[in-house]
C-alpha cells in the first residue's frame, strides 16, 4: 500500500504516481488544506490526533500519564541508625545508591542499592568504621575516580577527624584504609563536617568545625587515588562560632558555596572558597534571605545543590515561621551575591522538633528542584516541585504526599533527597523515629505513549475502522473547539491539545507542536 497525498482537502494522489491521477471527493474532510491517506492502525476517530508507525501506518496518538500529584513509594527498610548520622549519594558510574549511617555500638556502615522498576535493592551492609563513630559523619561521590569518601569523627582517638574511600562494585563496596585530616585537632561532635568535590581542581573539600577555638570552620583538600586519601594542612576559612552549614561547587564559577548562619547574629552567611593546587582561600562574607551581619532569619537545615541548567548553586533553608526559602547565588571571582528568595509555606503549619537538614534535589531531566517538606504534625512528608529561569523561582502547584511513617526531626537529622537520573527516579533515604532507615524510590512522573518527538502527523478526518484507508489533515485548517486564539498548541501522551507545552518523557524542551490557533476553533496545523 502506498501513502496518498491530497492537495486542498479535495482530491488525493498515489504516492510515486504523477499528480494527474486524482481520487476522492473530500467529504470528510473537517479542515481545509493538504491530507495524505494511510492504512489505519486500530480505530480512529474523527478529529483525533494522529501518529504515524515505523511500518507507514497510521494510529491515534494514545497513551496515559501521571504528574507529581499522583506519585508513588516503594519502600525499603535497611538495618537501624543511630544518632542522625544517615547520609546517602549516587553513584553515577556504578548506578547505585551508597547509603553510610553509624549503627548499633557507633559502628560505621555502608549498603549499596541498586534501583529497578521503582524498588530499592540493598547489599549486605559493609564495615567502614570498626566503632568510635561520631554521628557527625558525612560522604560524597568522586566523579574522577569514581569512588565514594566519606569523613567522619572517631571518638576513640580524641575526636580527630578521619576520611575513608570506598569502591562500588555490585552491591558492595571496598574500603581503603582510614587517613587522618583534622591535623590533631578535635572536631565538634555533632554537625560539625561537610564534604564537596572540587572539579576544578580535583579535590575533596572538607570543612568542619572545631571542637576548641570557639568552634571556627577549617577547611583541608583531599587528593583521592585508589581506594586512598591525602590531605593539606588545614586553614582557617571562617573566624565565628558556625552552625548549619552546606557545601555545593559551582561548576561555573569553579568555587565551593558555603552557606551557614554565624553563632553570633543568626545571620544567613554566604562565601566561596577556591581551591588551586590544594590551597584554599576563603572568600568575604555575604548575607542572604533578607539577611544582615546583625540581622538573621535562620537558615536551618540548609542544603544547596548546583544547577547545570543555568550554572548557579540554589540553597534551601527553613526560617523562623517554619517556612522554607529557596536562594540562588551569582559569583564573581570569590564574591558571592544572593538573588531574590521564593518562600515556599509549610504545608500543615506544623512546628519544627529541630534543626534537621532538609532534602534537596535537582532533577536534571525535568529541569526542577525537588524539596522534602515533612509533616510535622502528622506522619510523612510532601515533595515539592520547584523551576527555576535563572533568575526567578516558581513554585508548582501541587505537591506530592507521602504518608507511612514518621520521620525523625531532631536536631541535625539528614533527609537525603537523591535523584538517579539512569531510572529516572527520585531516591528518599529517611531516618525514621522507630530509628529504621527507610529508602523509598518516589516516581513522581509516568508515562506510556505511542506519541514521539518527530511522529504526530495532523488530525483524522474521518471515522475508520482497523485496516482502513484513513485520510489525515497534515497542513492548513482544522476545525475544532477550545482552542485559546493567538497561541501555539501541543499534544499530549494521551493525545489531548493545549495551550501548556507537555514535555514528553517529563524532559525539559521536549515539546511536541500541533499548531498555531487562529481563533477558538481554527488551528493552523503544523504536522511533522
């Protein structure tokens, strides 16, 4: 069977045969300008949108799919933590999820998970401390080595600082042996380390406080080999009491963001340390969130993450009235300037227990932020969606609740927010207040279709059954209702048109145009 191709919604030609010979009178046409005629694939109604198959056929363009207002949680509950020491990373290069916490007798623990079809599937759990842990412990992926380190305080020598690399391999993980940082300096004992990769310069940062000397941050850079770890002498990188602290490296800039709140004022304090050759230099002090030097408005639980999109670390934090902001920053050389915040409310105007970290992702696909809000007075959590156009924050409507179980919200306590962009999947790992680790593989977006980037075509017209030849409006008008005139349209997974760009496979820019509205029921088609 050829394809046939008609001209002015009146007449068809046989494909590969001279436009002479004309065929149809265009009665069912229900739009003026250029069709083509196919063999049907299924049933196809009048008016509906159109695909065409691998084989020529055509088909409706069909399918289904979910939003984040409609996620869905698999769980998976691991061995137990104790003391808010739970932290968690991806690891790009193996596709897995590293999950380290300190257990029963201050043991340090590491399970790999491996994600499939929305589930969670953990190794045996791997020793990376044999005790002494502190819960004050945190860990972060190298890409260039392509391992895990994680650094952590061992009170069984004094409370010095000391950092391990693991190699991923399957569902286990192998460590090298444990290297000293803290120079023989005592580190604070709770929320006290914090960890980025430097891509720049190849290095793992560590900032931490100290456990004397006012609690002041310190700072040293670790080169990684095999499964090992060497270290700077440590610097001074802030010269007041710090508490809250977050670390993100901005890839544009080539500096690491620290964002805390200074003992003193409460105030939201930003800087950049630069790193070359291991040397670090710490930027001055900038304040954000409406912040001054002797003014704050809290940023606890802060974490930041850097957005490749538009090349800025974003911060969030909760504030006084237990409402969330969420920040970028501008950098230029190691001064750090803050944009506009977006305050985001809490959703059950629950109270805060403590000043927990808040889960914070970027989904690189969708081109989204994705927060963790727990309810605070009841069981759960909601995930909010949050775009960002390099300037300007919106909030989605909406949010995603979650509603098994209690997280823990003491002081401190990590919600590890992670997204694994090989499945596409949003990864919680969630200390409970059972004191369970609970690991939950969120899908907030699905979607089964027939429709791709290149393969709509235009419009049906007419009726037709499996097998039947079918004539397809692929140019000029089609005649239809509820158009909004003057704007362009799109399809979607399950066929439908609107004014609101659907992003096939929930990927940013991947928009599929039906046309342009003339009035509220004319589209000028633009088919494929």
């Amino acid at each position: 069977m050829g394809i046939e191709i008609s001209a002015d919604g009146v007449s068809t030609f046989t494909h590969g045969i001279t436009a002479s010979e004309f065929t149809g009178d265009g009665s069912l046409l229900t739009g003026t300008g250029t069709s083509f005629n196919a063999t049907a694939s299924g049933s196809i109604a009048t008016g509906e949108t159109i695909v065409v198959n691998s084989d020529g056929t055509v088909s409706a363009c069909s399918g289904s799919f979910q939003t984040a207002d409609t996620g869905t949680e698999s769980l998976t509950t691991n061995q137990q933590y104790q003391s808010r020491s739970v932290r968690a990373v991806y690891d790009e290069n193996a596709q897995r999820v590293v999950v380290a916490h300190m257990g029963s007798g201050s043991v340090g623990y590491v399970q790999v998970g491996s994600i499939s079809s929305g589930v969670v599937t953990f190794g045996t759990p791997v020793t990376f401390s044999s005790g002494g842990l502190r819960s004050n412990l945190d860990m972060i992926y190298d890409p260039d080595t392509q391992q895990v380190v994680i650094a952590f305080c061992d009170f069984n020598s004094s409370n010095k600082g000391y950092a391990v690399v693991g190699a991923v391999s399957g569902l286990s993980i192998t460590f090298g042996t444990a290297v000293e940082w803290s120079n023989g300096v005592s580190v604070t004992e709770t929320d006290g380390i914090k960890l980025c990769y430097d891509k720049s310069d190849d290095k793992v940062i560590i900032v931490w406080k100290q456990s004397s000397n006012s609690q002041y941050c310190m700072a040293c850079a670790g080169t990684v080999g095999t499964t090992s770890i060497s270290f700077t002498t440590p610097v001074s990188v802030e010269g007041l009491p710090v508490y809250n602290m977050s670390l993100s490296f901005d890839e544009t800039a080539n500096v690491t963001i620290m964002t805390f709140q200074d003992f003193a004022t409460g105030g939201n304090t930003v800087k950049a340390l630069s790193c070359s050759s291991g040397t670090i230099t710490a930027g001055s002090n900038a304040y954000w969130n409406d912040a001054t030097s002797t003014d704050g408005d809290d940023c606890e639980g802060a974490t930041s993450v850097y957005d490749p999109d538009n090349g800025k670390v974003v911060c969030v934090s909760r504030n006084q009235n237990n409402n969330y902001a969420i920040t970028a920053f501008d950098v230029s050389g190691t001064t750090v300037t803050a944009g506009a915040a977006l305050v985001i409310p809490q959703i059950d105007g629950g109270s805060t227990t403590g000043e927990n970290t808040i889960g914070l992702a970027y989904d690189t696909i969708a081109n989204k932020f994705l927060i963790l809000q727990p309810l605070y007075d009841t069981t759960g959590y909601n995930v909010r969606e949050v775009t960002f156009d390099g300037s300007t924050f919106t909030l989605n409507a909406g949010s995603t609740t979650f509603t098994s179980g209690q997280l823990e919200q003491s002081t401190g306590t990590p919600h590890n927010l992670i997204h694994d962009p090989n499945e596409d999947e949003l990864v919680a790992v969630l200390p409970m207040n059972n004191l369970d680790i609970d690991t939950r593989c969120l899908t907030l977006f699905s979607e089964s279709t027939n429709l791709t980037l290149n393969n709509f075509v235009g419009f049906s017209n007419g009726t037709y059954s499996d097998g039947q030849t079918a004539s397809v409006l692929s140019g000029g008008v089609f005649t239809t209702t509820g158009l909004t005139g003057g704007e362009i349209h799109y399809v979607d997974a399950a066929g439908a048109m609107s004014n609101t760009p659907y992003k096939l496979g929930n990927v940013a820019g991947a928009f599929v145009s039906s046309g342009l509205a003339l009035s509220s029921t004319e589209l000028l088609v633009k088919g494929n």
